[in-house]
C-alpha cells in the first residue's frame, strides 16, 4: 500500500508543480503541455485505486506504471 500511495504523490506532484510554476512565474502553458499532463492524473489515479483495493493491486498499478 506504501507503495502505491507514494506512486500517486509522485505522479501527481509533476502537473501540480508545473500548475504551481504557471501561478508563480506567470507561464502560460501550451496547448500539448496540457495534454501531456493527462497521462500523470491517470497514473495517480490508478496507483490511489491501487492502495484502496488490495486485491487489484498488481494489476493497477501496472496500469498507473504504463501511464
């Protein structure tokens, strides 16, 4: 479980700080920077449902690897 919660952090962590450096630094972001930020909530997403389902852990979080 501590492995899929620290999976969820870390993918959510890399569109959140380019969502952070938006507000701080006044970027704007392209149109394929933010398609590319899918693929990282999907990953969190699979890797959270990983840790409240033990018994598709595996499988999810294989999924939230791919992503």
């Amino acid at each position: 479980m501590a492995t899929a919660l620290l999976l969820a952090l870390l993918a959510a962590a890399a569109p959140a700080f380019a969502r952070l450096s938006e507000g701080l630094w006044g970027l704007a972001p392209c149109e394929l920077c933010l398609w590319q930020r899918w693929p990282y909530w999907a990953a969190a997403g699979f890797a959270l449902a990983a840790a409240a389902l033990p018994r598709a852990r595996r499988p999810l979080l294989a999924l939230a690897g791919a992503a």
